[in-house]
C-alpha cells in the first residue's frame, strides 16, 4: 500500500512539473503540425483527383456529378479496403468515418512511436545522469519512481492525443456534414483508445531504454534504434510466406498486432490489447531490474 501512495504522489508531482513546463506545448504543437500536414496533403489529393475526373467528363460530355460520385466511392472503397486489409467487419463498421480520419489515424501510428522517444527519452536518465534521483530514492522505492515516471508520461501522451484527435474529428465533421455528432463521439473514443493501447509499450519501451544509461542522448539514440529493429522485424516477417522461418519474426514486432485496434470484435480487439500489454509488461519489468542493479 505504501508502495501505491508513492507511486501516487511521484505520479502527481511530475505530471504537474511536466505539463508547467514549455515541452508539452512544443510536443502538443509538433503533433499538430505533423497531423495537420497529412490532413492538406490527404485534402489536396483527394480535390486534384476530382477535379481531373471532372475534366475529363466534361470534355466527353458525361454527368460530371453522378460520375465524380461514383469515383468517390469507388476510391473510398480501395483506400478502405488497403488499410484494414480487406477484413469485411472492420470495413462496415469503419464505414461512416471520413477517409482523412483513416489515413490520419494509419499515418500516426508509423510516426507515434519515434513521438513517445522524443516526449520522454531522458525521464529517467536526465535523473541518473547527475544523479539527481538519489535524492527521491532514499524516500521512495525503485519501483515506485518508475512507474510514476512511466505513468507521467503516459497520462500526458494521454492527453495530447485526445486533442489531437478531436481536432481531427472536428475538422472531418466540418468537411463532411453527413459525419453525424453520434458517429463523430463512438469514433473519437474507438480511435482515441486505439491509439493508447497502441502508445502505452512504447511508452514502456522509452523507460527501459532511459533506465539503461546514464546520458539521456544515448538513451533517444538506442530507443530510436530499437525502433528500427521492430520496423525491421515486422517488415521482413511480412515480405516472407508463412511457409518461411522468416514469416514469425513479426511476431516479435509490436506493430504487427495493430491490425486489429479498430476491429469491432471482441476477440480481435482483446488479442491486440493483450498483445501490447505484455509487450509494455515485459519492457517495464526490464527497466525495472535495470534500476534496481544500478548504482544510483
């Protein structure tokens, strides 16, 4: 128990130095660049693609109108069906969500990873480093700094992302009217949850690598290589048969099980979570046994 009030209190205590100092708005506002980007980029294409259709109606003298839409929902159909890998479930209930969500939300989960690094890859080494931590491990557990720590991070990484992501929605509801306010708030909290489920190992991954060195650069630079390794895993695993040796090794990779996050199946939704639970378990317990080993 006294253990769970520490972890409470450091909780508390960081996430307060955390959101009164400039990174949360330097991090809230490169999330928002970045997601703003995909968006322009995402409009931009989807307008010169009708546009051209509608030029080249117009000179065979065709219904621009019922063609153009027909275009529309044939592309919304492929890109659909490209990003949940033609699973029939997930692109019924994905159905009513405008494709700048989707193609937002696939984009943000290549690039949240390299994200969480940045957010918080000193949040224990800027500590061990001039062995500042000593000072709050003499009043509280090993394990007790780290998981609040760990948890600081996350509820931050929490929050940016829900801005984010009803800044999003807002903005595919204003594109779209027919994006009703019922379908916009089940969405926002699939998507939102989605998106946590998917950081929270990441985030795990950042305190192991923090807690294995003492200077916090080295920490961002072997957290963006363990990045790299997972990418790697997930990308060979996919480029061979399953009939290969190869074919397991994505298994190993986190990303791999984020195929299913928005499925609307239990099962699949729950094997996923699980996925990552024990990814996040396994790199916290790391960390956990490399700070207690370590002299502070």
């Amino acid at each position: 128990m006294d253990g769970l009030k520490e972890t409470v209190v450091i909780w508390g205590a960081e996430l307060r130095r955390a959101v009164r100092s400039g990174r949360a708005i330097v991090l809230l506002g490169l999330y928002s660049m970045f997601s703003a980007l995909v968006l322009l980029v995402v409009g931009w294409f989807a307008r010169e693609v009708r546009a051209a259709v509608k030029a080249k109606l117009a000179e065979a003298g065709a219904d621009a109108a019922e063609a153009s839409a027909r275009l529309g929902e044939e592309m919304r159909k492929g890109v659909l069906g490209f990003l949940t890998s033609n699973d029939t479930a997930m692109m019924e209930a994905l159905a009513q969500v405008p494709m700048e969500v989707l193609v937002v939300f696939k984009v943000t989960l290549f690039f949240l990873p390299a994200y969480v690094a940045l957010m918080g890859f000193d949040q224990l080494s800027g500590e061990v480093g001039p062995r500042s931590i000593r000072y709050l491990t003499v009043r509280a557990r090993r394990s007790s700094v780290l998981l609040g720590k760990f948890l600081t991070q996350a509820s931050m990484l929490l929050g940016l992302v829900l801005v984010i992501d009803l800044a999003v929605f807002l903005y595919a509801r204003l594109a779209n009217p027919d994006f009703g306010f019922a379908a916009l708030s089940l969405n926002l909290l699939k998507f939102w949850l989605a998106a946590i489920v998917f950081s929270l190992a990441y985030v795990a991954l950042t305190t192991l690598c923090s807690a294995l060195f003492r200077s916090p650069a080295v920490s961002l630079v072997f957290n963006f290589i363990m990045l790299f390794v997972f990418w790697l895993l997930d990308t060979v695993g996919r480029a061979f048969g399953e009939d290969s040796a190869f074919h397991a090794l994505r298994y190993l990779s986190p990303s791999y099980y984020a195929g299913n996050l928005l499925h609307p199946g239990l099962a699949q939704f729950g094997a996923s979570g699980a996925a990552y639970a024990a990814f996040a378990t396994l790199f916290l317990m790391s960390a956990y046994v490399t700070l207690r080993a370590r002299d502070l």
